[in-house]
C-alpha cells in the first residue's frame, strides 16, 4: 500500500552542480543547484530553477550566462557550502579554495577543479512561483583530460567520482549496472 502525501519535489537522485555566474572576476559568483537538467538534444538545451531572492538570480538575468559545473566527491564540502552562503557576503570561489576560469563562448566563469563544465547562454527566463527556470542553449562542454578513457575515448563517470543529491543528502554514484540498450541488445557470440 502506498501513502497519500500533499505535492511536493520527490523526483531524486539529481545531480548536484555549480552554476558559476557573472561577467568578470569582481562579480563571479558560484550557486550550488540540484533544479537542473536536459531539455532537448538538438539543439542542445538544459535548464536551472532558481530563487528569485537568490543573489545569483540578478547576475543571471543581467548577463543571461552561465556554467554548469559537475560536481566531485572531493568537492563535496564546497558545493553544499555554496549553497548556504550568499555571494553577496562572500567570494565563493576564494573561500572554497575554487579557480575561477572565464568561459570559452561565455563570460562567465566555469570551475577549473571540475571534472565536467558546460557553458550555457539563457534563451528564456520562465517564473514559476518559487523559482524561476532559466532555459538556456549549451555552447560547449568542457571535459577534464583525466577522466578521458584512453581507450575509448570517453568521459568517464565513474574515475569522475560525481555525486547526487537526494531528499536533502549528498551521495557519491555507484556501479554502473548497465548501458542504454542493453535490456534489449542481441547477445553477443562467444
């Protein structure tokens, strides 16, 4: 038997990122997001929900940019510390110990400690209620040499250490335990 609850945003794990915002190194600013995701493939579009209240809210919509920045077991404490303190007290990157880049097709800054950043320019801000989504095309990604498989040439997650977030808790990604696909793929002979 199922409980009955009222509303509310059980749709868990999602990954747990940082959104560097800003047009130059005196108002970059990083938020910590777990409201985010994929809209389309082609063109390559994704999306981040934020407070309004925010203080990253008003560098957003002034610069109409942003990076996503994947986020690492070894980044943990940095990423949930982001998102509990305000940019307008603090310089986020400096206290975390964080290195600023200036985009590659935007202004604003991606995460060099990163394992993966995406670089996004805002085609429409959509209010919501609590949040706003900011529905942006991808530019480019920016992938981390070290976690290039040598063999196959792929991003690999799991040498990443990527973490999620669920239901208020951070956890580190596991096993793979399989491949789109694969419940239907053809045995391979032996």
């Amino acid at each position: 038997m199922k409980q009955v609850w009222k509303p509310g945003t059980m749709i868990y794990p999602l990954p747990a990122v940082l959104v560097g915002c800003g047009s130059s190194p005196d108002d970059y600013n990083l938020i910590t997001v777990a409201w985010v995701g994929t809209i389309c493939t082609d063109p390559a579009m994704c999306y981040i929900s934020v407070r309004p209240e925010r203080h990253s809210y008003e560098l957003l919509k002034k610069n109409m940019e942003f990076t996503i920045n994947l986020t690492s077991a070894d980044m943990a404490r940095a990423t949930d510390w982001c998102g509990v303190r305000s940019g307008r007290d603090y310089n986020k990157f400096a206290e975390m110990g964080l290195t600023p880049k200036r985009g590659t097709q935007v202004a604003a800054p991606y995460v060099d400690e990163s394992p993966l950043a995406i670089e996004c320019r805002v085609k429409e801000i959509v209010p919501l209620g609590s949040h706003h989504m900011f529905i942006a095309e991808v530019l480019c990604t920016l992938a981390d040499e070290r976690f290039m498989d040598p063999e196959t040439g792929r991003f690999d997650m799991r040498a990443a250490d990527l973490i999620a977030y669920a239901h208020g808790n951070y956890y580190k990604l596991g096993d793979s335990i399989g491949k789109f696909g694969w419940s239907v793929q053809k045995k391979q002979p032996k």
